[in-house]
C-alpha cells in the first residue's frame, strides 16, 4: 500500500496509541479507517504479481496473509503493548496454535503454568502430545517449580497471569530470569489485564498472545487473537499462519480495531468497579473469601501492584456453602448474564466447577482450587449498586 498515508506513530502514550496506531488512509482519505473485504488484490501487470508474490516489493496478495484492515490492527496492538511487530489469527486459540507450530517441533518440551485457560490446557496435553510435543505443567506462583521442571529439551514457557478463575499472579521477571538462563522462550496470554495494565515484553517476556474475543472487542462481538513480539519470533508465525490459514477476517479486524480505541477507558472503569465490588463482596457476612489481586487480602498483592497498572476486572468468591448455594446466587440474578464470556461491557457470572472447569475430574478440581461454591464475576460498565443489588438478592438466602 505504498500510496497510502500512515499516521506517523513516534513516541505517544497508550490512549493515544489506541486510537491513532496502524491508521492507514486510502487515496479517498477516509478518517475512520475502511473495511477492506476482499479475498485477493489485483497487480498492475505481471512483473508486479512475480514481484509481490516473492516480497520483493511490499503490498497486498491475498487476505489469507495481507489484508489492510486486518494490517491496521496488528500494528495498533502491537503499538500497544511496545512490541515491534504482531500478527492477528482467527481466535485466541489459534493464536496459542500458531506460536507453538512455528516455534517448536516434536521432540520439544514446554512448561505451563496448570491454571491456564482450559482449552489451552487441552490443547498441549491432549493435542500437541500427539505431535510429540510434552508439557509439564506446575504452579503459576512457584517459581522454584518452574525451574526444576526444565529438561534440556524444554524450548518454551507458556503462561497467564492472572489466572482464571482464581486470579494467581505469575512473577513474570522471575520466571523470565530462569528461562532465559537455558536459552527458553517465555510466552505469556495477556487477555485478562490487556497492555492497557500489563505489558508482559517490558517485564522480560519473549512473546505476547491474545485472545482479542475478549477485553480487545470489549462489547462480545466478534472471535479474534493475535501474537506480539519481535519481528524476528514473529515472522515465523506469519509464515505459518500464512500458509495454515488460520487467520483473522478483515471484518472481524475493523471491529477489533474500532474496539482498541475505547480499550484504555474501558479497561480503567471496569478493574475500578472490580475493586469496588471486590471489597463489598469480602465485608459480605455470605461471602466465605473473595479472589482479587488488587485486594490487600490477596496473597500476592503486593506482586500484583508491581507487575500491573490495576487488580484487573475479574473477581472471583466463595459463597458460605457448595453447589446448591452458589447457584441459588447464580438463579436470583436479573441484571449479571449467566454466560462463560468474560470482557465484556455487560457483567457476566459464572460456576467454573459445573462450566468452564466441568470436564476435569472433581479431584482435580480440588487440587486447583475450583471449589463448589465458587462463583466468578467478570465486571463490566454497569453501576456498581446494581452489581451488588443483584448478588445480594441471591446472597442474602443463602
Ligand atoms: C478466551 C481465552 C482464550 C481463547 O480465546 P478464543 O478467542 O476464545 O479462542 C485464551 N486464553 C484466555 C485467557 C482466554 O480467556
């Protein structure tokens, strides 16, 4: 696109970022970026097509690999979080599946933190350990665990802080320290706090991911994700998506896009009202322990406050009961909707044992922390008094 006009991106703060990175104007000089859906580009004559073909000369092919839109995003995401390049993928999870395909073969070991997102979990364990690629999987908070479980084969750290739902915080310096020490790259999902609270490559980190479906859209929209970096680890998993194909729609990218730009307000107000919500539910009389790292009472507080510009918007509590209680707080909901989603504007609840933990055995389960009358708020923009108005209705039968 050599004719058009990128707003020069020097040295801007995040919420100038969000909404000027990876701006690129055509020659109508549109100002809210366009929407380009086409599957292919056409060339001026055959010399060009050869020459766009090898790369020799930069420009638009086809939307499996090139497409200005979804351009656009890639640059402001990886503007975001300082990272000099990035690649977008369909969802979050093909993003976690492209950086693993073009960075390790069979043979290869890697160490995961064992609270990770749960289709993560499957994929290394019951997919990747096909292709003979083993996982080990350890504490996210124990660092000394990460370090024993390194075998000479071991080419990757994978992890995600904090976790879900229990919201453990990973020393990402101290655990970047040890792996790159034996020459091992260090990836981190940074869905729940976003670059807007933690940007993982500043702290030491190799590569970042996302699952854009999440705080990146903000309104539960559209499935995206993408992979930020240096060029060098992020070109060969440009060259996989590439020919792969799991990559993300130029629709899908514009919504991202214009999703990005209220990223900074959102993501402030949402992690305020978590805090907030987060101390009323711990001074609750039903409430036996609330989980959120910009709470005191977290036990790694301090950590949190260190790694991260906020606690995050994720809150997560035990009622004074088991199954039956927390559903009854679940049923008496008008307001929270009952989904798995998390990221949105609209407040989401949820029973990770009987969802999103569900599948994994009830001793395993246990040994996670996933107890029955554990409930999970992801908080999004509404009034804090309605949250708590409609949590309480619930609480207060318990
Ligand atoms: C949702 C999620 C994913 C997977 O993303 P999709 O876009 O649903 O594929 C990965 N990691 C975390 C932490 C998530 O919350």
């Amino acid at each position: 696109m050599a004719e058009n006009k990128h707003d020069a991106v020097p040295d801007y703060q995040l919420e100038t970022l969000a909404v000027r990175a990876g701006t690129a104007r055509s020659q109508f000089n549109e100002h809210s970026e366009a929407m380009y859906l086409t599957s292919s580009f056409v060339f001026d004559s055959a010399a060009q097509a050869a020459a766009r073909f090898s790369g020799a000369e930069e420009g638009c092919v086809y939307s499996r690999f090139t497409n200005p839109t979804v351009n656009a995003f890639q640059e402001r995401l990886a503007a975001l979080e300082g990272a000099e390049a990035g690649v977008a993928t369909a969802s979050g999870m093909s993003a976690i599946m492209a950086l693993i395909m073009a960075h390790l073969s069979a043979g290869d070991h890697i160490v995961a933190s064992n609270s990770l997102f749960g289709a993560t979990l499957q994929m290394f364990n019951n997919i990747l350990s096909r292709f003979g690629i083993e996982t080990t999987t350890v504490s996210q908070t124990d660092v000394g665990a990460w370090e024993a479980a390194i075998r000479p084969n071991t080419r990757l750290f994978f992890l995600e802080t904090p976790s879900n739902p229990l919201t453990e915080i990973a020393d990402i310096r101290a655990l970047c320290e040890v792996a790159h020490a034996r020459g091992i790259l260090v990836a981190v999902d940074n869905c729940f706090c976003t670059p807007i609270l933690q940007r993982p490559l500043d702290l030491g980190a190799d590569l970042v991911v996302h699952s854009a479906t999440k705080y990146l859209d903000g309104q539960g929209r559209v499935l995206g994700g993408a992979v930020v970096g240096p060029k060098k680890y992020i070109d060969p998993v440009f060259t996989f998506l590439r020919t792969a194909g799991p990559t993300l729609s130029a629709f899908n990218a514009w919504v991202l896009l214009k999703g990005i730009e209220t990223l900074q307000i959102r993501m402030e107000a949402q992690s305020a009202r978590a805090l907030q919500l987060a101390q009323w539910l711990e001074a609750h009389p039903k409430v036996a322990r609330v989980f959120y790292p910009g709470l005191p009472s977290h036990p790694q507080h301090a950590l949190a406050m260190r790694q991260q510009q906020g606690g995050g918007a994720i809150v997560s509590f035990e009622v004074k009961g088991a199954r039956a209680e927390a559903w009854r707080v679940v049923d008496s909901c008008r307001l929270l909707s009952i989904t798995a989603n998390l990221g949105d504007t609209k407040t989401t609840l949820t029973h990770p044992a009987s969802t999103t933990h569900g599948r994994i055995t009830p001793e395993a389960r246990a040994a996670a922390g996933i107890s029955e009358g554990l409930l999970r708020v992801a908080v999004g923009l509404e009034a804090v008094a309605d949250l708590q108005a409609d949590l309480d209705r619930g609480l207060s039968l318990i």
